[in-house]
C-alpha cells in the first residue's frame, strides 16, 4: 500500500492526521473540562453548525469539477502564475472570480439562518450554561471558514492538492492548539468558538499568501471576459442541492434530535460517538480525497482505463483503512469499558455498532458518487431523497417509541436497501454515453465490475 503513496498523498495523510488528532482531543478533553451538559451543548453547536453543507449544497465539489476541467489543458509555471491555452485561462480566471462572489453571498444569507435555526432549537431547553453568545460567534467563524474552503476546493480542482493540503494542515494546527489553551484556560463553549475564528483568520492570511501569483494571474486573465457561469453551474446544483440537504438530515440531524427527546446530556453522549466515527471516516476518505482532482482530469482527457484504475484502487485502500479502525475503536472499549469514565459518555455497545456499520456502508456510497460526480452529473438525487425520507421516520419513530439504543437503526438499515440500488446505478451510468466508448487499453476490464 505505501508504494503507492506520493506528495499529495502524504500532505493530506498529514492533514487527515491532524483532523484525526483534533477529535481525539475533543473526545478526550471535552469530557475532562465540560460536564455532560455542557457536553451536549457543544456537540449540538458542531451539528447545527453542519447546516452549512445546506448552503453548500454540492457547491464545493462543483467548485473542484469545473477547476479541474478548465485546468486539464493548462500549467503552473515556476513563479506559480498559470499557462497554456488562452481560452481555458480566461474561462479559468473567469469562473475563480465566480466561485469568490457565490460565496460571499451564500455565506451572508447562511449566517442569520443558521443562527436562527441554533436559538430555536437550543431554546426549547431551560437554559444551565451560558451558550448563547458563543454560539453566535461560533456561526460567524463557520462562514469564514466556508469561504476559505471554497478558495481552497478551487485550487485542488487545479491539481495542487499537495500545497491547499499543507494550507488545511496549518489552519489545523492553529484550531487545535486555540482549542487546547483556551479549554485549560477555562473558555468552557468559548474554547470551539475561539478555534474556530482563529483557524478562519489563519486559513485567510495562508490562502493571500500560498496563491498570490496564482489570483494574480487569475484576475488578469479574466479581465475583459465575460462568461454566464450560472447556465453552466445552476443546473447542477439544483441536483446536487437536494443530495446534500439529503446528506444533512440523515448524517447531521441526531443529536439536535437527541437534545429535544433526552436533553442535554444524551446529547452530549451522542455527539461525541458520531464525532469519533466521523474521525474514521475522515481518515479512511484520505485515498479517494486525493484521487478526486485526478480523477476529473482524467475525464477531461478522456483518459478511462487509467480512471478506473485510480478510482477502484483508492477505493479498496479507503475500505481496509477503515476495517482496520474499527477494529482499532472496537478493541479499545472492550478492554477498558467499565475501567475508563471516558467510555461512559459514549452511546452504548449496540448504538456504536449500528453506527459504524452505516459509517463503513457510507464510504462506499461516498466514492460510488465521487467517480459519477466527476462527470459533471448527480444521478443519486433521487436515492438520497428517498434515503433521507426514511431515516427521518425511521429516526423519528425510534426516538419516540425505542430506548435510545436504537436510534441509529434506520441509519443502518438504509443501507441495506438503499446500497444495492446506488451500485446499479453505478453500472449503468458507467456503461452509458461516454463511458461505453471503446478502451484502447485491454486491461481495462478488470476493471468493469465491482
């Protein structure tokens, strides 16, 4: 497996590292300095927060394709300014300036919304901890956030993964080492809130400096051109939007749910066991994170055999790596549940196991709509309509009428149905078009079935 690691790889192993370093530091320092409701006020903060992949709405993946197909006919020359063909220039420079302003302007409709969203629900509980002020300032550092990372999208699309990765590690790096004096300092809500604008404030300065020459050239070469982005952009992310509302409601909705069925404390115990499962899928997505950029470049190119190839090798190393932490997860609770008080915050043995098992079924889902994504198309909208309605009911009934043991069973359960039907999807769409045209190379059909 190490043989086929290089720049990019390692740059965001690092950063992927550096995320993972931040959960564990989460789950193990938020217990130690907050009580359990303060617990559960915290991780009902980095959920409601996630209402910006609403806003989002596939608008950073689309951000990546559209970077990437201009940039497939152009280079970094060694100043970092970009060359080639005049025409992807302009159209690059063009769609940059694009990206900057929406943005801005997701991000200033966002703010009062999620704001909005966060009182409503954080309300419905009598108040026993200060949360108000820190969650204000706490969505105000998210958009900030939101807006770098979209620069950042932009600039993997133009194959520099390895330079935006270093970038993200740094921010990272800053957020972690905010967050650690701040909780020993006693900031209690403020410590998230406090890491939060300074890693947003670092990645703004990273970003001016990384890719001034590259903005430089961009803003030149897409003087006096005009293009209408929005035909282009609107269509796909109309499709993209109701996945990745869908995406919200079945990953992000729990523990807001937990918070208005058992309060603050299950809350807490439920958001810091999502946490630790979304550290091993972070991980794991590090092989196909990588691949994506290379991936629509290949399409570009009309490159298939070595596309396939990239993406079903990637997508092997991402399922072993995350095999192998949950058996890492697994082992640790069995040998010191009982003996650790750490353990206790955590969700019981069945909903940790419902759990990872729809985590594990999701990284397959996730590089499945990679690779059809990459052709500028969003086949799973009607899949993740229908797998978001489920789980809300499913979710829903089970808060209502089950122990919370089960709440994660229609999660799981989705995937039992619903994985099947994304696979047929796969095939077929990967045989139409396009992709049924002839491979000159023969060995591609090892890799034509799953």
């Amino acid at each position: 497996m190490l043989k086929h690691f290089n720049k990019a790889h390692i740059f965001t192993a690092i950063n992927q590292l550096l995320r993972a370093l931040f959960i564990v530091l989460i789950i193990v320092l938020v217990p130690l300095f907050l009580d359990k409701t303060e617990q559960g006020y915290w991780f009902s903060f980095m959920s409601l927060s996630a209402l910006m992949i609403i806003v989002d709405s596939g608008f950073s993946m689309i951000i990546l394709q559209f970077a990437a197909h201009e940039f497939a006919f152009l280079h970094f020359n060694s100043v970092g300014k970009i060359e080639g063909d005049e025409h992807y220039l302009k159209r690059l420079g063009s769609f940059y300036f694009f990206c900057l302003k929406w943005s801005a302007g997701a991000a200033a409709v966002a703010l009062p919304l999620i704001a909005g969203v966060g009182i409503l629900v954080m309300s419905s509980r009598p108040a026993e901890t200060d949360w108000m002020t820190p969650w204000l300032l706490y969505v105000v550092g998210s958009t900030f956030t939101f807006i770098n990372s979209s620069q950042l999208y932009f600039f993997e699309g133009c194959d520099s993964v390895p330079k935006t990765q270093k970038i993200r590690a740094i921010v990272n790096i800053v957020m972690i080492t905010v967050l650690c004096i701040s909780l020993l300092s006693g900031l209690k809500l403020y410590s998230l809130t406090t890491s939060v604008l300074a890693s947003s404030l670092m990645g703004f300065v990273l970003i001016r400096r990384g890719f001034g020459p590259t903005i430089s050239s961009l803003y030149a070469n897409a003087k006096g051109f005009s293009h209408s982005w929005i035909k282009e952009f609107l269509p796909l992310l109309g499709r993209y939007s109701l996945s990745w509302a869908s995406g919200y409601l079945i990953f992000q909705m729990y523990t807001p749910l937990m918070f208005h069925f058992y309060g603050p404390v299950e809350a807490g115990k439920m958001g810091i066991s999502i946490t630790l499962w979304t550290g091993v899928l972070t991980l794991s997505n590090v092989w196909l994170y990588v691949a994506t950029p290379k991936m629509n470049i290949h399409i570009s190119q009309k490159k298939w055999f070595e596309l396939d190839q990239i993406f079903f090798k990637s997508l092997a190393f991402s399922a072993i790596t995350f095999i192998t932490g949950m058996v890492i997860v697994f082992l640790f609770f069995e040998i010191f549940r009982g003996h650790l008080a750490l353990v206790d915050r955590f969700l019981s043995p069945v909903s940790m196991l419902l759990l990872a098992g729809g985590w594990g079924l999701q990284l397959i889902v996730n590089g499945l709509a990679i690779y059809l994504r990459a052709h500028k198309e969003e086949p799973l909208v009607v899949p993740s309509v229908i797998t978001a309605g489920y789980v809300i009911i499913t979710t829903y009934l089970a808060a209502r009428y089950l122990s919370p043991d089960y709440f994660f069973l229609g999660f799981f359960s989705s995937y039992l149905w619903g994985l099947p039907l994304i696979i047929s999807i796969f095939k077929e769409k990967r045989k139409k078009g396009h992709l049924n045209e002839q491979r000159c190379n023969p060995a591609y059909h090892s890799y034509s079935d799953l």
